[in-house]
C-alpha cells in the first residue's frame, strides 16, 4: 500500500551545526537503506525548499509509521500524509 | 524535469451526465496515450476523494502546461503544481 | 487497517427534494450494510453540522476507496481522510 | 457524552529528554487508567505523525475538560475539539 | 452544558424572497420559543454582517444538535460549534 | 457595547513556574473585579483548551482596550475581537 | 467610536446588468449621504479589485450595523469589521 | 511605479462557449496594446493553471487600478496585487 | 499616493524590558515626526490588540517602504500592505 | 525556464548582529553575481516588508534549486515557488 508524504525540514536556527551534520548523514544511510528494501519507493526535492516529497510502501499504516518515525531527522519535520490507491487509469501494475 | 500535481476534480452538480462520461472515457484515453508517451510517469488515486497525484515529465514548464491543459477534465480541476529535482539521496537514476 | 474520515454534506440548495430524500434513505440503507459487515466501524454525528466522523476498517487503501466511493451521497460530500494506526498506549486489541 | 479530540504533541527541541521522558512514561500510565475507567473510548495514532485521534465519554464538557488537562503532556499539545452526537444511521448503541 | 455557536446565514441570490420572508419570520419564531424555554441562552448580532454568535444550554450534545437542526434557516447556515464549560474565574454560577 | 473576545493562552515552555503562578492569581482577582463592575459579563472556558469566551460590556472601544490590556496574562494572549449588538429576535433587554 | 470595515463586492456572474446598474447608482447616492452626515469618514478603493476599505463613525455598534445593512449592494458584499479605537501616540483628535 | 498582480480567472462553467472566445479575443488585444504602451511589462502565464502573474507600471495606484479594470476578463478575475519598490540589491535601472 | 497598512506587534516574550521601553520611546517620537510631516495619514490603535491600522501617504512605494523601515519596531512587526486608489463615491479630495 | 520565488527574510531576534551583516553583505555579492550570470533576471522588494519577489532563469529545476539554495540568507527564509512559462499574450520573447 502507497503513502504520499510531504516532508517539510524545519532546523531550529540554534542547532548545533556538528549535531545536524551527524543526523545528517545517519538520514541519508537510513534513505538509502530504505530504498533498497523497497519501502521508499521515490524520493524527489521540493525545488527552492529544504524539503521533498516522497512515495512509501508498506503493508499497513502502522508499517508505514514506524518506518517514517525512524529517521533520524523525523523530529524536526513537518510532515503531511495522503493514502494512495491504485488509478483506474493508470498503467502502471504496482499501487 | 519533473511536475508534481494534485488534481482535485469537481463536477458541477448540474453537469449533463452523458457529457460527463464522454469526458471521463476521453481523459480515460489521453491519460493512457501520456503515460505510453512517458510524459505522465505516475498516476496514483487519493484514496477517498475524486482526485489524484500525478508526477509528470516534461523538458519544459510550457511542455508541462501543454500536457496539462490538453486534458478533457481539465477545466473541472482544481489543480497544484510543484516543480521537482533530483533529492541527492535517491537512487532513482531520473529526475 | 483503519481509516478516520470527516465527511461534511454539501447539499445544492437547488437539489430536488425527493431525489434528495431518496438518496438519503439510500444512504442510511448502505450505512446499515457497510456496518454489519464490519467496515463501517463507527459513526457519530458532529453536533449541530450536517456532517459526521466515521472509522472505516478496510484491507488496503484501494477497498477503502471503495467503500466509501459506493455511498449514494459521496457526490456531495467534502471529505478529509486520515490514515491510523495503532497507538502503543492503547488497550484496544484492533488498529 | 462523546468528544472527539485531534491531539498534536509539539515538544520543544530544547526540551530536557530525561523529564520528557518521565513526561511520556506518566502519559502512558495516565492513559492506561482513563481507558480502564471507560472515559478515553478509543486511541489511535496518526499515521506518520506524533499525534493521535481520541473519543472521550464525559458527563459534561466540564468533565471532560478535567480528563484532558489531567493528561501530562497537556501543555505540549495542539488540540481540537469536536463535540459528538449519536448518528441516527449508527447500529452502535452507546453515543 | 453550555454550546457557543457561530451563525454565518448565506441565503444564495436566486432564493425566492416570498419563501425567504416566511422562513425569516419563523426563524423569530422558534428563537423567541426557544429562548422562552431557556434553551437559547443569548443570541448577539455581529455587528455589520448577516449572522450571529449564540450560546445555547442543552443536556447533551444530541439535544443541542436536535435544537439547531430545528431552526428554520438551519439550512443555509454556515455553522462554528464550541463546546464551553465552566471557567474557575467566573462569578456566573450556570454554565 | 457589547464586545466578543476568544482568548487563546499561550504561555512560552521556559516561563517561570513562580512567576506564572503569581500572575495566573493577579489575573483571578483582576477578572472578578471586572464581573463585580459588570464590565465583564460572561466568562466561559473553552473546553479542552487554554482558552476562554468571553463577553464584555463597555462604553466605547477605547473602553475595552483599557480593560482587556489591563489584563496580567494580556501580553501572553493570542486574542480575537467581534463587535456585538442587540439581535432583533433577542428577548435579552441589554446588547 | 469608528470601525474599519473591509468591503469585497462579489456580484453573481447571472445578475440583470440593468438591476445591478441601479443598485451601484443608490449605492452612489447612499455613501454620499452617509459622507455628508459625517458617518461614513473614509472611502478607499483597494487598488486593482472590486473592493474598498472605510472608515465608519458610529455611537455604537447598533448604529453601525443599522448603517452597513443600509446599503443596497450590501447583500453582496463580504465583510470584515474592526472596531478601533484612539492611538495614543495619534495626533488626530477624533477616533 | 511597480505593481505585481496574481490572476486567477474562473470561468463559471455555464458561461456562453462564443462570448467567452470573444472576451478572449479583446482580452487578448487589450494585452498587447497595454504592453506596446509600456504598462503591462511582463506577463507570464503559471504552469500548469489558467492564471498568469504579471507586472505593471503605472504612475499611481488610481492609474494601476485603471489599467486592471479596462481588461475584458477582468470581473471574472481573483486578483492579488503586491506593490513593488526597487530592490538596493536589483542592478536593473526602473523600478 | 495611499497605503493601507495592518501593523502587529509581535514582541518576543525574552525581549529586555529596557531597551524595549526605549524602543517604544522612539517609535512614539518617530510616529509623531511623520504625522507632522503629512506622511502617516491615520494611525488608529485596533480595539483588544498590541496592533494598528495606519494609512501612509507616500509619492511612490519606495517611499512608502523607507518609511515604513525607518520605524523603530519595524523588526517586531508583522506587517500587510494594501495599496489604496481613490475611489469614485469618496467626497474626499486626497487620496 | 522561469521560476517565480518570493523570499520572506526570517532573522531570529536573538540573531547575532554582525555575523547577520556579513551574511546580509554577502547575499549582496552573490545576487549581483547570479543577475550578471543572466540567473537572476528580476529583484523586486515587497514595499513595507523584509521580503522580495524574483524571477530565475534556469535550464531545469535541479539547477534552480542549486541557485536558491546558494544563497547565504536561504536558511532564513520563507520561500515560495511557482513555475511560469511562456503567455500567448506576451510580446516578450524570452521565457
């Protein structure tokens, strides 16, 4: 099942700037590690905005949840969810 | 270069009905030729609503705004735009 | 897997009032149905609205969208979808 | 009497973790209790987001007001409110 | 209990003035009746718009929502409930 | 004159609990003062939040500035103002 | 006492040319007269829309909706009002 | 004297197919006049939607407004307008 | 040429006491200066709120803007600009 | 391809004043780089805020996305982005 999310990072201005380097890059392994599995299935950058929007899989919203919460810039994100479903019209197998 | 669009269509409540699934079966066919095209790569339904996210691919926002436009329900839709780029920690070649 | 959804009933002040009454007898009948059947888990009204919150248990998203596509007033309604899941400090065996 | 309650947990990156986390370990235990007194009816988390959807039964809003800000992460939380009523297309008896 | 309501009317321009006259003079009507049975607490102008701000007392939230539904211009209201109790300040002893 | 304020408190995470505390009491004996004026007519919280309704009576608005601004917890308000005035369907002699 | 109304002229695309032709002629004549006996003090246009900004003189907030419900275009009008009041470091006298 | 417009048309779905070409037409005509005369300096359409953002000069907001309101499809506009001033950091000489 | 502009003060709640009393000084002084000057029209304090609403006179925005950013709480403020033209029912000559 | 952007400068009031000057001399230096690299095409301010709106040129989103985040005030601001394309009605060659 797809989940739609807009995922709007929102650093605290007196951050620790050697901190959100760290978490930085834990975030990006944890990405990578995601996509490979096959649980985030696209991840795309808002353009002009610390910011992207993405596409999960997972086999239910509490799957969905506990992948979302376990990213390590999870605590500073705004984040706006939409179920999915599959297009009548759509061509492609997979939804 | 990459489109993301929220299409929220709204069908007056006095809409001929006959005219209505005319247009529905025409969208129907122009979203399949799009999409063989690989101009509208994702097309995925808001679970619960009459409306849909879509990414689509375009050389060129005036590209896009043709594509866009040249949909039968287009002027019943509702309709955001969000330019996308390439997010540094996807492993999706495209973008 | 459950669904929380606000539905608010826009009726058009022009509709006929029997199809209305129809419709909405219709409704009540689906309701009755989708409820004994264990998708419709629960209904309550909003006070002083015409508009009510509803939980939906569905397998996926796709028969979410499903259910609540077949309910003769889904024309007329606003809809807000939001996807649950089971909280860790609930005492509730099902989410 | 039922209320139906959005409840958006907004910590203070600031925050001291050792007291929040005395803070969520007394919010468990405090919503362990409400629900075995049958005033917090249903929990559920938000998919993708640090926040849950509550049904409270109360007497009065005057009770409920009391359950609510009895909880300890209270002061953290961004909260709405939608006051209930049986819907008259509900099997459920309670309401 | 007490409930605080915010009465936006919004008679569309198409509307008969004959029917609109007759339902304005009911609405009067039932809010004298209502006030008369101390259901309808107060009911204020807002000043330079067609609309009100009332403060209903009604046992429970099912007959406050049976009292408004019985307005005659119900229908075409845009309608704000707040559910109010008792505030520890306040020299009023109802509410 | 009858002014309408929805009070939404919002005190910052790092107040001082003892100062709070003492301003918290100066606002309890300010508001009862302002009822027993008959300067502060109504005052109901809204329940679930950190937020009150209230009604205010005053001659002119220069009037109610005074009184709301000499309020202890005034500048830690996010405040709302409606002007009232006399409903002609109101049995209430004052507005 | 003054209040600042924000007046936004929303006439239905349907209406008689002819009728509306009058209305915007009474209205005319109707601000002139309110200008004249010194109630309605300031008219602007708000610059590229059908809308204005003024400033009304009133004993109260009764007298000014008496004004506001005078006009004839007011049926199609939005309206949001602000009550003012004197500035204490404003070198006019009135307000 | 700059001015930055937001135009949104909305076409209501029942508008005659041949008076809208027509409007189009002069609108069209309009567009290219006021831009030959140097006051509409830039119009460019939004991706995606039936809107354009465009720049104005103009000498006074009367003259803006003046220029706004002679369009064709002007009363079926949603218009946003931002006053502009020159930037110290802009190295374009007008403004 | 009019500005219509809605000024909040929004100070921080850690803000020195001393140099905001300072600040306020100041303000006071440059507010009368401009006054003086013909520049600042109107400034009327909104009823219940740390807020005005001001109307500025200005030959262009770009004065207007130096204006503006020459008060010494301009960093405090929140701040919407309307650009205001006369309007043809105004028995005013300025505008 | 145009990009439209509208910058919302947020300096925190507890910003430190001369690493904010430094930042600010710097974002000088780099838009007068970015409008004679033909980048930035236009730099407006918003009158009477700390805010501009722009027009990029840039060959795809990616490098948009790349110009704005460059920008030694970005992690300040509040951004915008709309994509723009070429109008029928613009006489301008480029866009």
């Amino acid at each position: 099942m797809l989940f739609h999310v807009f995922m709007d990072v929102r650093i605290p201005h007196d951050a620790d700037p050697e901190k959100l380097k760290q978490l930085q890059a834990e975030e990006h392994e944890r990405a990578k590690e995601l996509q490979l599995q096959g649980k985030w299935l696209h991840l795309w950058r808002v353009a002009g905005k610390y910011a992207n929007i993405s596409i999960f899989d997972a086999e239910s919203s509490a799957g969905f949840h506990a992948i979302l919460s376990s990213l390590p810039l999870y605590p500073y994100m705004e984040i706006e969810v939409t179920a999915l479903c599959r297009h009548p019209g759509s061509l492609e197998s997979r939804a």
